[in-house]
C-alpha cells in the first residue's frame, strides 16, 4: 500500500492518507519511511466512510480527494491470477463504495474540489456504475481527462472522459500495466 500516496506526496500535494486496515497502515507507513515521506503526510486508521476532517483542515478547505475504493481487483489479475478465481458476488464492496463516494461528496469536498474515484477493477458495476450513480445524484459532473493530458494513455479514454484501462492493450511499456477506472468529478 502507498503507491498513490507516495506518488501524491512527490508531487508535493499535501496528504491525509485515510485506511481503515491497521494492518496496511502499518506497512503504508512503513513504505513511506522506505521512501523518506513519512513526515509529509499524516495516516489516519478510520473507515473512510466515517472520517471527517478536524476544523482546522476544513477552515483551509479540501481542495481534492483520491477515492482509491476497496474492490474486488480483477484488474490486477495478470499479476494476481488468485482474485480472477474469487466468488463474482462481491458481498458489501459495492454499498461500501458507493458510500465512501457519497460521503467523500458530501461531507469533505469543498464546492469547485475535485475528487478522482479510482479502482483496480475491471467490473463496471465497481467503476463506470458507481460514478454513473454518484452523477445521477446530484452534486457532481465530470470534468473529463483530454488526449495528452496522461502520456500514453489516450486511447483509454472513453466517451465520457474517464481512463478505462484494460491489460495488455496499452502500446510499450505500458503493455504490462494492470487493469483499472479513474473518473475525475468535480463538486458543484
């Protein structure tokens, strides 16, 4: 765990990491000690559907939030045959994602913030139908990635502007790339 976070972290944004595992916290931390990005960034064990910043932090306002949603990880099954093995009915992930979305719109994200839901699956259900769901809604539209805005990844792109990534299908070194969904929304 941390992958994004680090990414985030040396890309200079500050970073409330949010996992409800203490497990994964314990080794995100540990990652990001490997890394010598401990002290740029503050990890939280909650459940993120329950976490709500401190004052001080919403005073500042929350300008973008990373919804990195638990889900079955179908996506990484090049790497991970194990989780293509797994029972299709995907118990409560789905009422968790949705949740951890909706709450992420309604009780962190400031008006005009943007907010990128991603996941490792390549289910619909988990990915494009959650943030179909989310849109329906209320409260938040896509604001769509363009052609050049992610090298490479251009023909990922779907109608609706998010990134749709489907392994092996990427030209080069991203061949290798595991599956995934990002959608960026903004709050209105």
């Amino acid at each position: 765990p941390g992958g994004k976070t680090a990414q985030l972290l040396s890309s200079n944004f500050h970073v409330t990491a949010i996992e409800a595992n203490k497990r994964r916290s314990r080794r995100l931390l540990e990652n990001l000690e490997r890394l010598q990005l401990e002290e740029k960034c503050e990890v939280v064990v909650s459940p993120g559907q329950e976490w709500i910043p401190e004052e001080s932090t919403r005073a500042n306002g929350i300008a973008g939030i990373l919804v990195d949603v638990p889900c079955s990880a179908t996506g990484t099954g090049n790497r991970r045959p194990d989780v293509l093995r797994k029972d299709q009915d995907l118990g409560n992930l789905l009422e968790t994602q949705e949740i951890l979305a909706k709450h992420c719109v309604e009780n962190i994200l400031e008006p005009g913030g943007i907010m990128v839901y991603a996941t490792c699956s390549l289910l619909p259900r988990e990915s494009e139908d959650q943030i179909h769901k989310l849109i329906k809604r209320g409260g938040v539209e896509t604001l769509p990635f363009t052609p050049g805005e992610i090298p490479g990844f251009d023909g990922a792109i779907d109608k609706n502007g998010w990134l749709r990534v489907l392994p092996g299908v990427l030209d080069g070194d991203l061949k290798q790339c595991d599956g995934f969904f990002v959608a960026r929304l903004v709050k209105l």
